[in-house]
C-alpha cells in the first residue's frame, strides 16, 4: 500500500538488475516516490489494466509515470505502448522509453506509439541513475 499522496512509478523492466538500479534512482529523485516493478509487457498490461494479480488498486494504485523497458521477451514495450495507445483513458498516462536497444528505428516507432520520451540505457550505473533522475524529474515535477 502506498503512503497518501505518495506519487506511483511502474517500472517495466525484464533485467532484474536493472529493475533494482531504476527503483533505487527513482526513490533517490523524488524521495516518497512508489515504484512498482514488473517484468513484461503482459504483467504491465494487467497491471495497468487492474486485471488479475494486480485487481486490487488499494494494493496496486495506478501509477503516473510508466518507464518501460522495450526490448523484452513475450509482448514488448511495443506491444505495451500499442496497449496504452488503444485505450482513451490512459491519454494522460506518461510512458517513457529506457532502453539498451541501439536500433535507431526503435526510437522514432516508440514516439509514434506514443512514448512521451526515449531514452537509451547507459552501461554505466550512475549514468543509469542520473538518466532515471532526468525522468522522473521530467515527468512527476
């Protein structure tokens, strides 16, 4: 359960090592923040969704801010932003791109779906932090 007021990021992340250094950054930017981690696009979905193991919004409160991995196995970032893109009422959802794909491609077809930012995924750890700090600076203040 989140604290009141407390402002909800869900992290979409199949790396769990990346998934543990984006929600540390987070927290670290915007101290209070809840961060929520899943590891697909299809757990994304139903969590965006409230579908399933995610039905209860007391436990699983509708985040502000998205921060989506695109390359991952099953249904992709892409499929995700497709998702999002296809339901109205997740037009003021931030959906932000954090990515190690290089394809250059795969920015210009993440913006047209929808995401509100692309950003690649530095190697480095504190790049990654101050790259996540950039985010969730852009999107929650």
């Amino acid at each position: 359960m989140t604290e009141r007021g407390a402002e909800t990021v869900l992290v979409v992340e199949d790396n769990p090592d990346h998934a543990i250094l984006v929600r540390i950054a987070a927290r670290r930017a915007h101290p209070g923040l809840d961060v929520r981690v899943v590891e697909n696009g299809d757990q994304a979905i139903a969590y965006l969704a409230g579908t399933g193991q995610f039905g209860d919004r007391v436990s699983h409160p509708f985040p502000r801010l998205v921060i989506l991995d695109l390359v991952m196995p099953q249904t992709d970032g892409f499929g995700v932003l497709e998702w999002v893109g296809s339901r109205p009422e997740l037009s003021d959802l931030s959906v932000v791109a954090l990515t190690s794909s290089v394809n250059p491609g795969d920015e210009v077809r993440a913006l047209q779906l929808g995401a509100e930012a692309f950003y690649h995924k530095p190697a480095d750890l504190d790049e990654l932090g101050e790259t996540v700090r950039t985010i969730v600076e852009r999107c929650l203040d």
